[in-house]
C-alpha cells in the first residue's frame, strides 16, 4: 500500500498541543516552528519528505538536555540531525529536529600521543582533519562529503569512505561516547568489563542471543544494517561504543564523542586500473585487496561522462569502461612506487596509469566525489534517485552480484550508474526509476524489494554505511530472520522504551513508501524560463536538489563560489538547498503555498543569484533561474517593489541620464550628496549606506565614433564569404555604455594591437539582465530580442561577439537560449559571444601562442576576483592563462564580492553584503603585497572594493594596456 505525507498541522488539538511544544522549548533553547524553518528541515538527501513540528539549535550540551526533557514530556519524537546529507532518510522526523551543526561544532582535546579528538556532533569531518594534521594525524573513515558532514551524522550512519578499507569504519574508530537515551539516562558508552551494565538488561539479552548474534551478525566489514550487535560479544570487547554507532539515533542522542586517529599516509600513490565493464573490475577486487591498499574504488565510465560534462573536462584515464582508484602508501615513494606496481601486476586490468603527483590525485578524486550528485542525473538527462544506493556484498562475490544487479535494471527497464567502495564490497547506484507520479510508486516498491532479495542471496547487507533509515528499514526482512528482527525490538525497548528516538527508523519501520517525496508534488510548469534541461517544469528543476548539501562546504580553497549567502550567516535558511526544499514545498502545496507565500520571499531574500550553484553544485541546481521565475510568477499583473523599478530599471535611467553629458555631471553632483542620498534611497527601497552609481558623462559609443579608423558594424551588406578571421564585434552593455566604459575602451585598444578590426554594434543593445535579476522576465525578453536584432547578423556571418561586462556576456552564454529557446538566433549569438581572453586564447580566432600584450607584468601581483557569473558560466581559466603569458603572479580569489549588481544595493542587504565580502575579497585586499593591482571585470565587484575598502579596481584589459602603471591604481585599502 502507497502512503504519502498527510497535510500537515491538521486539527485543532494537534496545533494546540504544537504550541505548548514550541512554547516550552523557546524557554530552554532556540526554537523555530515557523513554516519556511520546517519545510527547509523537511528533508535530508534521501527520496523522504517529514515535516517536522519544531526545529532547535541548542548553543550548549545543557540546552541539548533541556530539548529532550521537554520533548519526552510532550511525548514528541526526536530526530538529532547533522549537516542532514543523510540519503536513507534517517535525518528527517515528525516530532523535534535538533540541528547540532549551528552551535556544537566545537574540536575539545586532541591527544597526539593517545592520538584521541574529543569533538562535539556538530563537527564538520574536514575541521577536524584540519585540526589533526599539524600532529601529523587524521581521522581515517573520510567520506566523499567530509566537507560537510558532520562526526555526528558519521556516528549515526557508521559511515566508511574510500579510506575504510585501511583504517576501519567510524566504529572502528571510536573511543567513548557520552550519550542520553530515550528514557533521559546519560551515561558514557566505553569498553570492556562492566560496559554494557549502563543500559538495564542489556547484558542478560546480549547472553541470552549469544548463537544470533554470532551466527547472523558481523559475517563481513559492511555489514551495517541493523543493529551491530557483535560488538557487545565477550570476545569482541563487549564494546557498546561500537555498537552505538550506526543506530542512526533511535537508541541515544549524543552529546561528545572521544575518536580515535590514525597517522597521515605520507607518501600516498594514486593507481588507477582500467577494464572493460565495472563486472570485471569487481572481479580482480580480493586479490588487490590482499595487498593491503589504502583505498580500491569503483567508477563506471558513464558516470565520469556525466562528471566531465559537467565540468567541461576532466583527468585523462587508462582506457577501460570501467576503472579501480586504488591507493597505496609506503615508508616512502620508493617503497610506494613498488607497491604500485605490484599492485599494478596483480591487477589483470588492461591499462593503468600510476601518479605521486598530488594535484593530479586530488583532481582524479574529485572525480569520485562529485559523482554523488551528478549520478542524480542519468547520460540521458532523466532524474536518477537515491534509494538503492548503498548495498554491500562480501568482496569475493561482488563481480557475480554486480552481474545479476545489471540483469535487475535490464528487468524494470532504468539504468543506474555503479560506483563506491569496491574493495569492501560496497556499491553505490542512482537509480533513474520513475518516481515523477503517484502512478511511478509500485514499481519503485517492486524495485526496491526485488533488489533486497537480491542481496539477500549474496549474503549481503542493505546499507553498507548510510544506514537503513526510511529507505530500508521496511526491507530488513529479506535480509535477516524473524528472530534477529525481534532481537533488534528488544534492544530498542532497553534504550528507548517510550519510542521517541527517530521512529519507525530500523525497528517497526514503515513501508518504504511512505512519505516519498516527488510524487507528492504537483508540475508547475515553466512561464519565464524554459527549463528545456527539466522537461519545462519549474518542479523537475527544484527537484534536482536532492540535499547531497555540497552548497553548505566552504570549497573556496579548491575555486569553488558556492554558496555565499550560507557562508555569511551558516543559517540553513540561506543555502541553496533550503532554497530548494521551500520551493519543493511550493509544488507540494500544502506546506507553502502560492507564489506569494512569505515562506518563499524569506528563502529566496538573501539569494544574491550569483549564479555559483549552477556550477559547482553537482546536481546542477541554479537558483538564480529559479529565484528569476519565481519572482516572475510572483508579481506579474501586479505593483512590484520600487527597487525593481529603480534599480531594475537602471539600464533604462542610465540610457536617459546619459543622453545629454550636463545631466550625466548634474545627477553624479546631486546624487553623491550623502544628506540627500540618507533621504532618498530608503524611499528607493536602497541602502542609505551604500553610495550611487556614477554615471559617464562620454559613453562609450560617442567615444568610439571620434576614434580614427573607427568603424561602427553593418554585416548586412557583407557576405559570409567576405568576413575577414580577424573581425571582431565589441559589444559593450549598458554598464560599460553608459556607467563605466573604460573597460571597453582598453579593449579597443588591445584588440587593435592583436591585430583586430574592432567594430561595435550599429546601435546600443541591453540584454536585460536586471530584469532577469528582479524578476521582469517579460522585460529582460524584449531587450533580448532587440539583442538578437543587433547582434544576430554578425553571429550569423561567423563574426566574434565579445562581451565587456561579464555578467551580461554570461546573459548571452546561458539566459538568452532560456528565456527566447524557440528563436534560433539565440543560439547562434550564444555560440558567437566570447569574454576577450576567451578570444586572445583560442586556437582558430586568437591572434596565435606566441602573442603577447605590450604590457610587461614581469613581477606584478595580480589580485583576480572573477565575477560569480563568469565563474559559473564561462569560467576564468583563459583570463588566468592570458595574464601569466604577461608575466603576472595571479592571485585568483573565489567566492562572490557581495555586491551582486541589485541585491548589496537593496535595503535589507548591506549586513550580509558585507559579511560576503569578508570571507574572501576584503582579506584579500588587506594582505595584498606592496604594488599588487586588483583586477576585477565585473562593475559589481570593483564597486564594492571601492565603497568597502577604498580600492579602485581595473579591467583585464586596462591591466593588459596599462600593466603596473604607477598613474593608475594599485591595491591601496583605505583606512
């Protein structure tokens, strides 16, 4: 039978009795019930929607105390939750979520010498490897989303990683831990004598099932569903530590945890092995295995397809269909190096490839890492799910199981990418089954009970370290007899008698149909967007966000944007997927509902549509499309905010105010008198704090008119024959028209001297990006129409377009074949648009290798912040590469600037505007060395270095004319 999550609060002595809940809660502790809080906790990454009643952030283990007390005397269920990348559905509940991840983040003692870290569940996997390895240690079991989740949810799930395979599990890496369980007892989970006397008749069960434990439990390392009874046997330490990890919270809540760490591998070799199909890479796994790896990893070749789709290119590979990323050590790279090739000689593969060199290693694994979410969409492009993601089989039988998973899928007609921890046995799999409809729901349950089977016969276990959750807990039968099943009841009963602790979790679970989350929502179709990616469905799109919480890392030290907004406030509220889950709550209906929910417009407030999670989020969310539409459907028909008039509009002002250079200079005076601007802007829905835009008084285009030799495009009477390689057409947008044209000026002058005729459009074009930014999509249409008037001829005649600014050269990159897909002039000056490295470094259109502009940068520091949208959608790799051909040392920043064109101009922004600002730009600014120049193309970012810190930023292009040139600015911050 198919259940689907009822409306929540319904009845009245229900909302009554979630009042008191909440009320008595806020006296002991942060306490949130409102709608956008509970539907953003309303899922984890797993298939599951629960709405909970209340979500608390306890600042300290008193509070964390305090939740419980009052959630056991208002008999409500209680879910612990870490960064919630759980993706069994085992960090979702009805009752209470406590999110340790806000407050009990802090690392206690760490012990060189025990080589012991106390840590609280809050901690992130990646802080306290960062923390040990000064000590020359790390935590061993590291996870693909160590970056974000926490020793908490590690526990939980007893999580492995690619390293588990040398250094055991998180329950072979725990220590102690100090623990409260469903009946309010708090007491420290150790070892040895006397251990399992802090639960009431735990010993006698334990004695009392000695032949189930040790016949049905432990048989291989993956074995995690259930309960991990066999460490509580007398030859295996009586360890109840141990045993706890892996109850995925349904029998103790924790409060610290004493872990054990391992030493660092100092000389890490990284092996990858080739074969022809991910069977037969299985199969070679047990004799690799027997010569005592760091790691043996799985990865099917369609998966690195995606991977490098996505990413536009990734590592060469041995050939093969299928590889095994194993990973050696020794007590140094001689010894490595010799492990390897045996390893390599031992392996029966058909190719292989052996590097010490650590950049390369790191970017072969992200390959592995950022599969977890890009195998939610398959080759195809059709949704794949979590569900069936985790199975382990006993390595020896792994290549015949994986052969018999093949002919499951071929059986229900999907297809799943195989991947994960092959040298233990365990596979993971995103599974493209239907699960769009109500219809979709019987063959998902036919599916996922067939596969259990299947395990089943391999000896096998559902989960190998994600844990049952509501994904598998209704499956254990196919798995384990009545008897163990029972024996798991007891176990619960001794710990948590009242049943509050993660209900229906592993013990007396629900169908593994309940509460599934897609097929309850409803197709929203698309208005503005087309959504051609997502089968023009508003909903489709949002569900791409399947909560793998990459958004929630800081990745700014691998280059990653992604996600300012969180980064500034660590407020689950801004990251893009609490985003998501409010607009999945949207298509749900009854949650959130309507366009003009208030739930919507706080989730989507602090969004700086920045444009980052549309490329490094895995599963390829863009919330600025989204938050673009939503807006759109919002307020169309309807008075809009005066911000989106003012600021919006500002193309439109600026065109206006520009015509006659007296008005330019007049409204630059009477709009930089600060009394007047304290006045204005907060009627303008702006920022009395923030300064206003200056407007030229010489645009661009009368400027290039009284060059010599200027020549203004007419492609018309041209034939595609005629149309000279070196040909090029400026398109310089309203910012570098009418605010800022200095920018296209330098072009100019450095597309000459490569060698280009530069000409620019027969007249202005907006491509309407602040309409698209507030929402006006019917706007941002027109303008773009009239673009393709413009700039289509020459797109059409094989001439370059090259952008200036870079948010409105990503417009024609990305949005114009979104917004206008059934014009086929959209693609072509889509293809047609290039950034002007971009075109100084192509192989066919550049002016060749061996040029160089005339600026020397010999010694020069380069302090490079790339716009958001050029980071997300064209990339910076060519403006890098442009500037060191010039001799500079580049300095590349990552993350937002915090400006964002409208949003750190909008009153209700400046606080968090900043914040971004500070978490890469202004540090950058204040260490930069004596002489450095600050480049930055986007006119967002050089305004806020400006109005923040008093640095006036340049162009690429000034840079390359100008170089270090005392008479234009360098990095100076203002005091």
């Amino acid at each position: 039978m198919t259940t689907l999550a009822p409306p929540a609060g319904t009845g009245h002595d229900a909302a009554e009795a979630a009042a008191a809940l909440l009320a008595d809660l806020s006296r002991v502790t942060q306490a949130d019930a409102s709608r956008r809080r509970r539907a953003e906790y309303s899922s984890d990454a797993s298939n599951y929607r629960v709405v909970p009643e209340v979500v608390t952030f306890p600042r300290h283990t008193d509070e964390v105390l305090a939740i419980l007390d009052v959630a056991r005397r208002h008999r409500s269920p209680i879910t612990a939750r870490g960064a919630g990348t759980s993706v069994a559905g085992n960090a979702v509940g009805p009752g209470v979520v406590i999110d340790f991840s806000r407050h009990l983040n802090a690392i206690g003692e760490i012990d060189p010498v025990a080589r012991t870290a106390v840590v609280q569940p809050g901690v992130v996997m990646s802080s306290l490897q960062q923390a040990a390895r000064p000590h020359g240690l790390w935590f061993g079991p590291d996870p693909s989303t160590q970056n974000r989740a926490t020793l908490g949810g590690m526990i939980g799930n007893n999580a492995c990683g690619p390293h588990a395979l040398a250094y055991g599990r998180t329950a072979d890496n725990v220590r102690a831990l100090d623990v409260v369980d469903g009946a309010g007892r708090r007491f420290t989970a150790g070892a040895g004598s006397g251990a399992l006397e802090a639960v009431d008749g735990l010993e006698r069960l334990v004695a009392a099932n000695l032949a189930t434990i040790r016949t049905e439990l432990g048989r291989f390392t993956r074995q995690v569903s259930g309960y991990s009874l066999e460490h509580l046997l007398p030859e295996r330490g009586s360890n109840l530590a141990r045993m706890l990890v892996g109850t995925e919270g349904t029998l103790v809540t924790l409060l610290e945890a004493t872990v054990e760490l391992v030493p660092l591998p100092t000389t890490p070799v990284l092996v990858v092995l080739g074969y022809p199909d991910m069977p037969s890479a299985a199969d070679a796994v047990v004799p690799l295995v027997a010569l005592r790896p760091l790691a043996v990893e799985g990865m099917d070749a369609r998966l690195v397809d995606v991977v490098r789709r996505h990413h536009g290119t990734v590592p060469d590979l041995p050939r093969g269909a299928g590889w095994l990323f194993c990973e050696v050590g020794g007590a140094d790279e001689a010894e490595a190096l010799a492990n390897a090739a045996a390893l390599v000689a031992a392996s029966g593969c058909v190719d292989s490839m052996v590097t010490t060199d650590r950049a390369t290693a790191a970017a072969l694994w992200r390959i592995r890492a950022d599969g977890v979410g890009l195998a939610g969409r398959t080759p195809a492009g059709t949704q794949a799910w979590p569900g069936w993601e985790d199975a382990a089989v006993p390595p020896e039988r792994l290549g015949a199981y994986l052969r018999d998973f093949d002919a499951l899928l071929a059986q229900y007609g999907v297809d799943g990418f195989a991947y994960g921890h092959f040298g233990d046995g365990c596979i993971h799999a995103r599974i493209d089954l239907p699960l769009t409809r109500r219809a979709d729901v019987p063959q998902f349950e036919g599916f996922m009970n067939d596969a259990a089977r299947l395990v089943g016969r391999y000896g096998g276990s559902l989960s190998g370290e994600h844990g049952d959750g509501r994904a598998r807990s209704g499956l254990l039968h196919h798995m384990y007899p009545p008897a163990v099943l029972e024996l798991f009841e007891q176990v619960k009963g001794l710990f948590d008698p009242s049943d509050t602790l993660n209900p229906g979790v592993l013990v007396r679970p629900a169908a593994v149909t309940t509460d599934l989350r897609r097929p309850a929502a409803r197709p929203l179709g698309a208005k503005g967007f087309a959504f051609t990616h997502d089968g023009g469905d508003l909903t489709m799109a949002v569900h791409r966000c399947v909560g793998v919480g990459k958004c929630r890392a800081d990745s700014s030290a691998a280059g990653g944007f992604m996600c300012p907004s969180y980064q500034a406030t660590k407020d689950e509220r801004n990251v893009t997927r609490g985003r998501a889950r409010v607009l999945q709550e949207l298509a749900n209906g009854t949650l959130v509902k309507g366009w003009d929910a208030p739930e919507v417009a706080e989730s989507l407030d602090l969004c700086l549509s920045c444009k980052a999670c549309g490329h490094d989020c895995p599963a390829g969310v863009d919330m600025a499309a989204y938050k673009a539409e939503v807006t759109y459907r919002r307020y169309k028909g309807k008075v809009r905010p005066v911000q989106h008039y003012v600021l919006g509009w500002l193309p439109r002002w600026a065109r206006i105010t520009t015509a006659i250079p007296a008005v330019a200079g007049l409204a630059n005076l009477v709009l930089g008198w600060a009394p007047l601007r304290r006045v204005l802007f907060p009627l303008l829905g702006m920022d009395a704090r923030r300064e206003m835009t200056s407007f030229t008084t010489q645009r661009f285009s009368r400027w290039f008119s009284r060059r010599a030799g200027a020549s203004v495009e007419s492609v018309e009477s041209r034939d595609a024959g005629s149309t000279p390689v070196r040909d090029v057409l400026l398109w310089a947008d309203s910012f570098s028209e009418h605010l800022d044209p200095r920018g296209a000026q330098a072009m100019v002058r450095l597309l000459q001297d490569a060698g280009y005729t530069v000409r620019i459009p027969q007249q202005p074009a907006c491509c309407g990006l602040t309409w698209i930014s507030t929402g006006q999509l019917d706007g941002a249409k027109t303008r773009l129409r009239g673009v393709l008037d413009v700039l289509g001829p020459a797109a059409a005649k094989g001439v370059p377009i090259v952008g200036v600014e870079p948010s409105c050269t990503a417009v024609l990159r990305s949005d114009l074949v979104e917004l206008l897909p059934d014009d086929p002039r959209a693609a072509q000056v889509a293809a047609a648009t290039r950034t002007l490295a971009e075109l100084l470094t192509d192989p066919d259109l550049g002016p060749g290798a061996d040029w160089r502009p005339s600026a020397d940068l010999t010694g020069t520091t380069v302090i490079a912040q790339p716009h958001c949208h050029q980071h997300s959608v064209m990339g910076y790799e060519a403006d890098a590469a442009l500037l060191r051909r010039a001799g500079a040392q580049v300095r590349q920043l990552a993350g937002c600037c915090g400006l964002a064109g409208n949003f750190g101009m909008e009153r209700g922004h400046y606080e968090v505007s900043v914040a971004v600002a500070g978490n890469g730009l202004l540090p950058a600014l204040r260490e930069a060395p004596e002489g450095a120049v600050f480049l930055a193309d986007g006119y967002s970012c050089r305004t806020q270095a400006e109005q923040l810190a008093g640095v006036h930023g340049r162009s690429l292009a000034q840079v390359l004319v100008e170089g270090h040139d005392p008479g234009h600015a360098q990095v100076r911050v203002a005091e």
